[in-house]
C-alpha cells in the first residue's frame, strides 16, 4: 500500500525537480522511504556519506570509499551518464565552499539532459542563494492519530513476543490519551516513547500517560526556547483578578471544545506595572482552562546570524501549536519585537511572524502576552481580531492584599487566623503583590534573629520600613493609570480605575 509520504515524494520527483531538500532527524526513514520510491519507480538510487562514501540502496552492495570525499562525490555524479536518485546525507557543513557550490548547481542545471536529482538530508538545511531556484523542500509527515495506534500494537506485540506473555495490561482511555499526546512527534520519537512506556511495567498506564506528556514538551523545544508547566490546577485559585477569572470563565468551555472550530477564544494582553501581578495573572489563565503552560522566552530566541531569530520563533509558534490546547504567555512582549536601527529590522520582523500567526492560526493556542511599556507596542498587536481583550493589572486593592497576605503566610505555614489581616492589608496600601510577599519574608528574618513568634507587629513595622511602589514609581503608575482607563478592562474587582481606592 502505497504510504502518504511515498505518494508526495513520487509526485516531487515526477515534477522535474532536480533538488529535493529534506530536513530530519529521521535519516533512517528517510533512506527507507527513498528506497521504496526507487523501486516503485525502477530509478537507481544512491546514497552518499561522508563515513561510507557512496552506495546502492535498492541493493545490499558495498560502498564506494573511493567516493567518501564531498568533492569526488560531486565530481563523480556530474560526471556520470547514469540517471538516478543521489542522498547526500549531512552534507550542510560543505555548502560553504564554493566550489561544491558550482559542482551541485551544475548537475542541477543538467536535469533536462540526464536526469540526476540530488537530495540533501539533514537535521537543518540552510541553502545557498545560488541553488534556491532550484531547490524544493520535502517534509516527512508526522503520524497521525491512526498511525500512532498502529505503532502502540506493533510495540505491544513485540514486548509480548519478547517476554513470552499473552498481553499487555492496557485500559482503553489510557491507550487513547496516549495516542492524542503523541500526535505532534516524528515516528521515531513516538514508537521510542511507546516501547519505553510499555517497558516499565509491561503496561499502558496514566502514569504512562503524564510521562509521555513531558517527554514530548522536551523534544519540541530542546533549545529551551519554551518553557513549559503541565501542572496548571494550582494556578487557578490566586488573589484579586476577579473581572479576569470571570472573562476567563465564560471562554472555558468554547477554548476546551475540539468541536469548534471556528471563533475560539484567542487570546489577551495584560498591561500594568512591574510587580503588580501580571506574570501571576498569566499563570491564572492556564490554571482557570486547566491546560499547559508554555513561557516563551526572547533572549534565547534572538541569535546573531541573520534569520535564525525568525526561524527560532516559527519553530516554538509550531511547538505551541503541536501542544494544543494550552496557553502561551509571552512576557514582556514589548522588549521581544522592539523596532530600530540597532537590531537591523529584526524586531520589525520578528513582528511580521507573530502577527501572521496570530491572524492565521487554527490550533487551541489561548496567546497572554504582558507588557510593562504600553508605548512600545505597536497598533496592530493589539487591535481586536488578533487579541480578545485588553486587561490592566493595577495594584491590588484592600481585598486583595488581605487575601495575599494569607496566600504568603500560608505557604510558610503559619495560620493566616493568627494575624490581623485588616490592619495589614491596611498598612500595605500602594503595595504590589511582590512587595507585600517580601514584607513577609522579612518579616521571618527579623523574627529569626529574635527568636520571637512572628507577630503582626513585626509585619506592620517591615511595611512602615519600605516604600511601596505606588512611591518608588508614583510617576510612571499615573501616566500608565491614565493610558488605560479608557481602553482596558480592569483585572481587579468591580472596582474602577477612576475609584479613590485606585489612587
């Protein structure tokens, strides 16, 4: 039966193309593949390395070390007057000498008269401008959900036949949950994570299941340009933020639903100032949909070689998108895509990519970008269409600073009951979120250093020590306070960014 990937590949050749340029990991595959086209089609094929030199691969025969080095390769394929197909595996190191430069685009030139199509196989490919026009890339298919099921049974027989048992112990939910989290994968790396799952315990299992889930974020993103948080549940109950949860809450069912599949909820914009809560309030958002969290981080995004920052940032758009549904937070989205000379464009370009994909994608991917410097962001990053709503983090209001400081005195085990929180939340006013958690935390150190019992005194006497920053950053807070009032929703309570409380 002739496969998907077997059936595009034979349409690429039959289109007179004289290279195909096939980036993978999974070379293996690929010379299989490439094989079985040989043979459907009765065209020689040959395969090339730098270890072996070249070899027949519809035939078990020997390889040509006579052949190993790159420019004999070359030399030997333009010279030769039999047609075929040539893999040239990892040969991207050699596309910067000229002279190979030449070799290839000679014999591509050449197609019409001998047919000789060169495939270029490697994990990255980065094709000289001379040879782009003739050049079409190749992208093996990722397996789909039927596939992937194919693979957990040929993987399951094999533990049986290898451990002399009748079955593998597997729940069908269990079996089916793996499936949907292996959609994404190369087949390698699926068929990999099956066997190791099936080899702890000879079992399927939702243990397997969550293991799966963290190992497939690891091979999406290896460059650590992403960041990931599965276990979201504890970030959906955090102070204040009540207009937010309830947007949030009304989106919920329409995000989840696979069904829908158009109108979805696709994401939102967090202004306000630093350490008021916004990296929380983003957290908030995969906790109140219950999916994973994915941080994109632009310093390690940005690279000095001339495209490879754009080419970082389609390849975590593409990792979140494989990862749906779940939020993407991309904080402080002003610094990634500022514009100016110093930067050569990229920011502008870097722009470009964001907004295609925010206009164009069709995944569950909910965006929550935060910016501090509202100034920075350009009109058509936040116009309606790309982003649901814009919200504005104030700095948390009495309600919210007495809920905050029982979070923090919680979290260190102390009883929120034992304190005044009213006073407290009334002597942190101006506070942010931030501020009010490292009162706490040195408050304890002043206790430490007493061998006391930490009481409310000692919190109300590390509040009076400090300046809030509704002091330290008085200025910025108003000008941000005035920007937003009359284009944002508050994130806080019902209260409004005009009410005296706010001021």
């Amino acid at each position: 039966m002739m496969t998907p990937d077997l059936h595009d590949l034979e349409l690429l050749l039959r289109s007179d193309t004289p290279i195909v340029l096939v980036e993978s990991i999974e070379e293996p595959r690929v010379i299989k593949l490439f094989t079985r086209l040989a043979i459907r089609i009765s065209e020689p094929a040959f395969c090339w390395s730098v270890t072996e030199g070249q070899r027949r691969i519809e035939f078990d025969t020997a390889p040509q070390r006579l052949f190993a080095d790159p420019t004999e390769v070359l030399r030997h394929i333009r010279a030769t007057s039999q047609r075929g197909i040539y893999l040239l595996l990892d040969f991207h190191p050699y596309l910067d000498n000229p002279l190979h430069v030449r070799l290839l685009k000679e014999i591509a030139q050449g197609y019409e008269d001998l047919p000789r199509t060169l495939v270029l196989v490697s994990h990255g490919l980065e094709i000289p401008p001379e040879l782009r026009h003739l050049g079409v890339h190749f992208r093996l298919r990722l397996p789909d959900r039927k596939r992937i099921l194919g693979l957990i049974r040929e993987e399951a027989r094999r533990w049986q036949e290898s451990n002399e048992i009748q079955t593998v112990r597997a729940s069908r939910d269990a079996v089916e949950q793996l499936a949907s989290n292996l959609l994404g994968v190369t087949e390698s790396d699926a068929r990999r994570l099956v066997r190791n799952a099936i080899r702890q315990d000879g079992a399927i299992t939702k243990e397997d299941v969550e293991t799966v889930k963290r190992a497939k974020y690891e091979l999406l993103s290896p460059e650590g340009i992403i960041s990931f948080e599965h276990d979201t549940r504890s970030f959906a109950e955090v102070a204040g933020l009540s207009n937010l949860k309830a947007w949030l809450d009304r989106r919920r069912g329409a995000f989840l639903d696979p069904a829908r599949t158009r109108d979805h909820p696709r994401g939102i914009l967090l202004l306000g100032v630093q350490g008021g809560g916004k990296s929380l309030a983003a957290k908030a958002v995969a906790g109140r949909f219950g999916v994973p969290l994915l941080r994109l981080d632009f310093g390690a995004l940005y690279n000095k070689y001339i495209g490879e920052t754009e080419k970082n940032l389609r390849r975590a758009l593409e990792t979140a998108d494989l990862m749906a549904p779940c939020v993407l937070w991309m904080d402080e989205i002003e610094k990634g895509i500022a514009t100016g000379s110093e930067d050569e464009g990229v920011g502008r370009r870097i722009l470009g990519t964001l907004l295609t994909w925010m206009a164009e994608r069709k995944t569950r991917v909910f965006l929550t970008a935060t910016a501090n410097d509202v100034s920075r962001l350009p009109p058509e990053l936040i116009r309606k269409g790309r982003i649901d709503e814009l919200f504005f983090v104030d700095l948390p209001p009495f309600e919210v600073r007495r809920d905050v400081f029982a979070i923090h005195l919680r979290q260190r085990g102390l009883d929120p009951a034992h304190f005044d929180l009213e006073s407290l939340a009334e002597a942190s006013e101006g506070f942010s979120g931030a501020g009010i958690e490292q009162a706490v935390v040195s408050a304890l150190f002043a206790d430490a250093a007493e061998e006391g019992t930490l009481e409310t005194e000692t919190l109300l006497t590390e509040l009076a020590s400090t300046q809030p920053l509704s002091v330290v950053m008085d200025r910025q807070i108003q000008a941000l306070r005035a920007w937003a009032s009359e284009r944002t929703v508050l994130a806080h309570g019902p209260q409004t960014i005009g009410d005296p409380e706010m001021q």
